[in-house]
C-alpha cells in the first residue's frame, strides 16, 4: 500500500496542496467549524456545509482520533454587508418582527438543530455562542491594541491591515495581494471613519438605536463579526490548532481576518489546515438567504417546492450530497436528487441482500482489497463519491454471489459486511437500514399478493398465467424461487 492511500491525505488551502495530515498532538484533533448566523431557517446550501463537515468528524473519529470539534452559533456582530456596515442581521429580523432579539436566537438555533438532526449529523462537543464569548472578545481586542495593530476611533476600534502586513502577510490565505486590495477598493468617502477600506472593525460602537450591546473600555457596543471565532476557536482549542473549516464564501473575509487577529496577538498561524466546502446551486447560482435563490429543507422532504417533482427523504438528500466532493460545486436539481435516490435504493438492497448471502467452503476473491479501496477513497481528502463508487462496486459483487457467480465464505461475508456498516453507517452517517424497512414492508406485502395469484393459476393448471407472473416480475428484476417451504424472491440488478 502506497502512503497516499493509507494516510489521511487533506486538502490544505493555506498551502494549495493535498498534506499528509499529523495532528499537533498524538491521537488528538482540534477542529472548529464557522457555524450558522441564526437570523432565519438554514437552507440547503448551509446544509451541505454542515453535512461535509460532519463527514470528516465522522472519519477522524472513526480513524481512531479523539476529537473536540467545535462549532459556534453567531448570535451577535454578523452585519448585513459582512463588511463593517449595515444593520446586525438578528437585530433586524428582531425590529421586523417585534420580538426580542434573543427570540429570534432561540427560534432559528432550533431550527438548525433540527434540521442538522433530520440529516443525522452529531452533534459537535462544544457549542460556543457569540454572545456568551463578550470578554473573552474584548480581551483579544485590549491585546490587539497593545501590540499595535489596531485604532481606536469614536468608540470603534479597528484592525489596521497595512500596519499589520509590513510584518505579516496579509491576504496568504485568499491569495490576495494587499496593493491589489488598495487598488480595487473605492477612496473612502470621508464619511468612513476607518483610515483605509481594508481596515475592519473589532469592535463597533452602538448607536442608541442599537439593541444588541455591551459595556467594553471604549463604550457601549457590539464585536465584529470576525473577532468572535478567533476568541472561541482559540479559548476552547488554543493558540494553535488542527483544522478549521467553513464554506469557500467564508475564505475572505472572515478567516483572513481570523488570521491576522490571531498573529496580531500571539505571532502565530493560529490553524495548520484550513478546510473550505464548496457552495450548492440552485439554477447554476449560488444558494443563499439573501438572493431567495434558496430551498429550505422542509421544502424538499415534503415536496412543497414548485422546483421538485417528489418529496425527498433527508438520507436520500444527503447521499446526493456525499455523492459529490465537498470541494466541488454542487447543483441541486429534481432530476439529481431523482438519480441520487436511485442509487440509494440500490446500495440499500444491496446491503440487506448481504445478510442473506449463500456461505461457500472458499472465497474466490480477496475481500481485504475491497475493503482497502473504501479506506483509499476517504483518505485521499474524504472523497465520499469515489467511496460511494466502490460501494456499488461491492453491491455487484453481492448480486454475483448471490447469483453463483463469486463465492465467499461465512468469514468473508461478516468482515464485508463490518466494513461496509462502520463506512455506511458511521462514516457516510447514512440510515439506509431504516428507510429500507419500511420500502420492503410494501414490496413484501405487494410479492406477498402476486405469489398467492401464481400459486392459485399453478393449482388450476393455468401456467399461462402463472409463468406470465413470474417473468413479467423477471423482467422488473425480482426473481421468484420456488423452495420446499413455498416461494420467495431476491432482487436482481
Ligand atoms: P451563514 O449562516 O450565512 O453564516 O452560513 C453558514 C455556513 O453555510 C457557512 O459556512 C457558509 O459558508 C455556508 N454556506 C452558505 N451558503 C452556502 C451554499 N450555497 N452552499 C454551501 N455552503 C453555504
Ligand atoms: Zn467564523
């Protein structure tokens, strides 16, 4: 075996490049993911963020590594512009609807969770709010100011990037070059009280209108958006740590900004692989709260929006999803989702079939090399669709013992069939075996009626139609046998 395929390989987009993953301790691994902005229902698009997230959790648990995973709820500082500019997001939706600011908090975090629980992601280990982290984000602030790399004016205080790139680099990340930035950006109108466009805010001042606010050394106000997940990455992983990961819209800005707060304070690259998941369209756009170019969730488990053809289940939706690269765009559309769903059902009938297997004296292949492909897959970068290839390979591979055509031993069979739950299951955190109970309750109970009409046509020597039942369902793939104990059926592909 090759190290490529037996080391976790990941992509690293501070460096570009795939790197062999060692984690800063043994056996542990530090990993924080930007969470939602609970100011309305997540959409699919956030969706799938959170899901390809939970997929490397998954892995790295199942690799054996102890992991604190960490992901915030913004609940305060995320303005409308993501700039420093505009209203904050949950102060508006509290101001439309006249409730408290906190209720809107309450009503989305809910939401989230159980949307995040439909797709049947875990739960991260600590789930740290933006506004239960104030001092701590205050303190990072004092210590940004005192190494020099912030002003302080009119009760704001602000990162100064030029300063802070004549000893750092600013823009590593992004692969932006701080004179382009300059170039491109608009001359301050002199309303702005920042002294360059660059600049962004660590701390704003409320105006008296301003709901969300708290008392800080320069005056009542509120933290910038960025400054949150450098305080609760650091407070709850350290100064240092493995992966952090958010959506690609998430790599300027804000994590640019998460860097050059955390060397500000401590001279430190603050993460050593930065991991970013790429966006789900709609329509070839972008999914996003803001446009409306967006599906909720509900909207696609119960059929309700005028886009989809069918309801889908949240297992179905989510294989669509782990049937794509998590770096790779990804579009939603009725058509995929309806594919999505077909090969669902088969890896679901293939997986049931397993238990059901004929035993053979010997096996005329190398099982320990199937397995070994699902392990190559997930750790050249968690690619989920290449695992998921392999799963269909072995579905087939199923259908041919079935068949006569392979053999494998009773040995055999239970270490595939380990392997592929602990993949299925754990690692892809599908549900197969459930929604499969209920889709073979109906296929059992419909095979049930046929076998009792055939059986009645062979009694009255009808074979016409008796041999019509049984190759009409041939010819639909369910083979009928006809044992000692009365007929049964298996599935063929
Ligand atoms: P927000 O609540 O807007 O802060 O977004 C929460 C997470 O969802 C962030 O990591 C975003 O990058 C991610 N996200 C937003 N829109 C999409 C999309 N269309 N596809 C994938 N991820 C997205
Ligand atoms: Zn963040």
């Amino acid at each position: 075996m090759s190290e490529t395929t037996s080391v976790l390989h990941i992509f690293n987009s501070l460096s570009g490049k795939k790197e062999s993953f060692v984690p800063i301790e043994d056996k542990h691994v530090g990993m924080y993911v930007c969470g939602p902005t609970v100011y309305s229902n997540v959409h699919l698009g956030n969706c799938r963020t959170f899901i390809s997230f939970d997929l490397v959790f998954r892995y790295l648990k199942y690799l054996g590594y102890s992991v604190r995973y960490v992901r915030n709820i913004t609940d305060a500082g995320h303005l409308e512009h993501d700039a420093d500019e505009g209203e904050d997001r949950i102060s508006k939706k509290a101001r439309l609807e006249q409730i408290e600011p906190m209720e809107v908090v309450q009503r989305y975090t809910v939401d989230f969770h159980k949307t995040l629980a439909a797709f049947n992601t875990l739960a991260p280990n600590i789930e740290p709010t933006a506004t239960g982290h104030i001092i701590e984000q205050i303190e990072i602030v004092k210590e940004i100011i005192a190494s020099g790399f912030a002003y302080e004016v009119n009760g704001s205080v602000y990162f100064d990037v030029e300063k802070f790139n004549t000893s750092n680099t600013y823009g590593a990340l992004s692969g932006r070059k701080l004179e382009d930035m300059i170039h491109n950006t608009r001359a301050l109108s002199g309303q702005s009280e920042k002294k360059a466009p660059q600049d962004f805010a660590l701390w704003k001042k409320a105006e008296p209108q301003h709901i969300m606010r708290w008392p800080s050394p320069w005056g009542d106000g509120f933290p910038g958006w960025h400054l949150e997940c450098t305080a609760m990455s650091t407070k709850y992983l350290g100064d240092q740590f493995d992966i952090h990961g958010g959506g690609m819209d998430l790599k300027f800005p804000h994590h640019e900004c998460e860097i050059a707060q955390a060397k500000a304070t401590n001279k430190k690259n603050p993460v050593n692989t930065w991991m970013h998941a790429n966006m789900l369209t709609l329509n070839g756009k972008k999914m996003a709260k803001s446009t409306g170019n967006n599906i909720l969730p509900n909207e696609l488990f119960e059929g309700s929006n005028p886009l989809l053809s069918k309801p889908f289940s949240p297992d179905v939706t989510k294989f669509f999803m782990l049937q794509a690269h998590y770096r790779s765009v990804l579009d939603l559309s009725s058509d995929a989702l309806e594919a999505a769903e077909k090969g669902y059902n088969r890896l679901s009938t293939g997986i049931k079939m397993l238990s059901q297997l004929p035993k053979s004296s010997k096996s005329s292949l190398d099982v320990s090399e199937v397995i070994q492909a699902y392990h190559t897959a997930m750790n050249d970068d968690f690619n989920s669709p290449v695992l998921i290839a392999e799963l269909f390979e072995t579905v087939k591979l199923i259908y041919r013992v079935n068949d006569g055509e392979e053999t494998l031993t009773a040995s055999d069979i239970e270490q595939l069939r380990k392997s592929i739950n602990a993949f299925v299951y754990e690692v892809l955190g599908l549900t197969l075996e459930v929604a499969k109970k209920e889709d073979n309750t109906f296929l059992d109970k419909a095979l049930e009626v046929l076998i009792e009409m055939r059986d009645q046509a062979r009694a009255s020597k009808d074979f016409v139609t008796s041999d019509r039942i049984r190759d009409a369902l041939l010819a639909k793939g369910i083979q009928l046998k006809d044992g000692k104990d009365g007929t049964s059926y298996t599935l063929k592909s």
